[in-house]
C-alpha cells in the first residue's frame, strides 16, 4: 500500500461517514399529533368564550398538553422500533423538537400563568418557536418548501405582534391547519409510501 | 523511505464492504441490514458474509427482534470494533503524515 491508497482509504471512509450521517427519517406524525391537539384546543377556548363558561384557559391547556407529551412518549418509542438507524442528524432533528416542545409549555403556561408573556402574544409565541422548528427540519432536510414554512411562520409572528386582536387565535388554528396539519399529511403520506409500513 | 508496514493493518476492516460497514456503525447506535444494504449498495448474500466476518471476529453485536410481525436484524459496533476501527484509521492516518 502506498500513500495515495492510504488517502483514496480515508476519503472513502469519509465519505460513507458523511453519507450516512446525513440520513434522517421524518414521518410527519408529531406534526399531524400536536396540530390536532392544538386545534381542539383553540376550539374548546372558543366554545369556552362563546357560551361565557369562563373555565381557565390553564384548564384547557394543560390536559391537552399532557395528552400530546403522553402520546409522543408512546409515537416515539414505536418510532424508534421503525427506526432502520438512529444516525447524527436523527439525533439533531429530534433533540431540536423535544427542546422547543419544551419551550412551549415554559413561555405559554408558565409565562402566561406569571403575566411574563401577555395572552394576546401567546399566539405570536408559538409562531416563533414552530419557525424555528421548521426551519432546523428545512436545514436537515435541504428541503425548500420546509424553509418556507418557517419564513410563513415567522411573518406570522411578527404580524401577530404587530395587529395583536381577537382575531390571533383563530388565525394560529388556521395557520396550524395550514401550515402544520397538511405538511404533516404530506410528509406522513410520502414516508408511507417510501418505507411501505 | 516510511516504517509503514501494511501487515500491520487489520484485515478484518481492511475490505471496503467490512469497511464501509464500520464507518456506518461507528456513527449510529444499531443499524438495520437493510439500512446497511442500501448504505453500501451491496447485495445481501455479500454483505451477509462480511457482517458475519466481522460478528467472528467480535467486532461486532447482532440484535433480532420483530418490528411490525417482520423479522428486522440491526447490528452494533462493540467495544472492541470500535477500538480496532480506531487503531485502523490511526494507522492509515500515521502512514499519510509520514
């Protein structure tokens, strides 16, 4: 063996390091789980306005919020079972979504709860940290369309800053149906058809 | 003139299909055959003889289990496969310095 063959050696090396890292599975699940869970939300707060029940809107949210961090525990561990590798970037595009998912609760439960965070920025909030998201998963993914998602999340944020109003909430369910449950859809339906379970 | 010394590389990783294999698994936790398969685009009676090559020599571990009713195989450097990919690449790379 000579130097060159070393070299041709550790570039191939390399490059099934680089090939493989770069591999991530992304089924659209957690997308479809936390959009539903946050429309149903938004809709008892609505019935919970109209029909003047006055329930706190804490009492909403938590038991929703449990139920979603529940099922993800129980979507995760069935998705790490389907996993065929659990490479590098696997590990970033989850770690990302479990700290924002933990984000939310701190700056829209806890944040609301000690007036840190006014009700009418909640939805901007969450705008924020789902542009976030989207944007990491574009990055991952070298996927156009995701980045674009981010960049409609965040013009949402800064609109919703701007024109805060009655009208936020309803605009984040139809945002999230939007921008959260069809991607997720899509994204489910394209990773059904590729993997075939 | 260098002191390198090919014999001195170990010929269990020193194929490219057993190579590209612990380059794979030296990245992830446990890697499914079908992954690896689709990695190395290699076919599966190929890659079975190397993956048991590399089983004997112990570097490294087989897991079987059910996903799904399907059978799924993933496999997993061990401490001793990650140490030898290690002195592999040291070598190689000792020998490009020189």
């Amino acid at each position: 063996m000579d130097q060159s063959k070393a070299m041709e050696e550790i570039t191939f090396i390399k490059k099934v390091i680089t090939d493989s890292q770069q591999i991530f599975v992304n089924n659209g699940r957690q997308y479809i789980l936390w959009s539903s869970l946050a429309i149903l939300g938004i809709l008892l707060k609505y019935i919970n306005d109209l029909t003047k029940i006055s329930i706190s809107a804490l009492w909403i949210w938590i038991p929703i919020l449990f139920i979603g961090w529940l099922s993800t525990f129980i979507l995760k561990k069935r998705f790490y079972k389907e996993l065929p590798a659990k490479t590098f970037v696997q590990k970033i595009f989850d770690g990302s979504w479990t700290a924002l998912a933990v984000a939310f609760p701190i700056l829209c439960l806890v944040g609301f709860y000690t007036h840190a965070i006014q009700p009418w920025a909640v939805p901007s909030v969450i705008a924020t940290i789902f542009g976030c998201g989207y944007f990491i998963t574009g990055i991952l993914s070298d996927s156009l369309w995701i980045k674009l998602l981010a960049v409609c999340w965040w013009i949402f944020a800064i609109v919703m800053f701007l024109i805060p109003g009655e009208h936020s909430v309803p605009l984040l369910g139809l945002m999230l149906i939007l921008f959260q449950l069809i991607p997720g859809i899509l994204i489910y339906v394209r990773w059904k058809k590729k993997t075939g379970i | 003139m260098t002191d390198f010394n090919y014999r001195k590389l170990d010929e269990i990783i020193h194929s490219r299909i057993r190579l590209a294999v612990m380059a794979i698994l030296i990245n992830v936790e446990e890697a499914e055959f079908l992954f690896l398969r689709k990695q190395i685009n290699t076919t599966d009676g190929n890659l079975s003889i190397h993956l048991k090559k590399l089983e004997e020599a112990g570097y490294i571990a087989v897991k079987k289990s059910f996903v799904n009713r399907k059978p799924v195989t993933a496999y997993r450097l061990t401490d001793k496969g990650k140490n030898a990919f290690r002195n592999y690449i040291n070598h190689l790379e000792g020998f490009i310095k020189k």
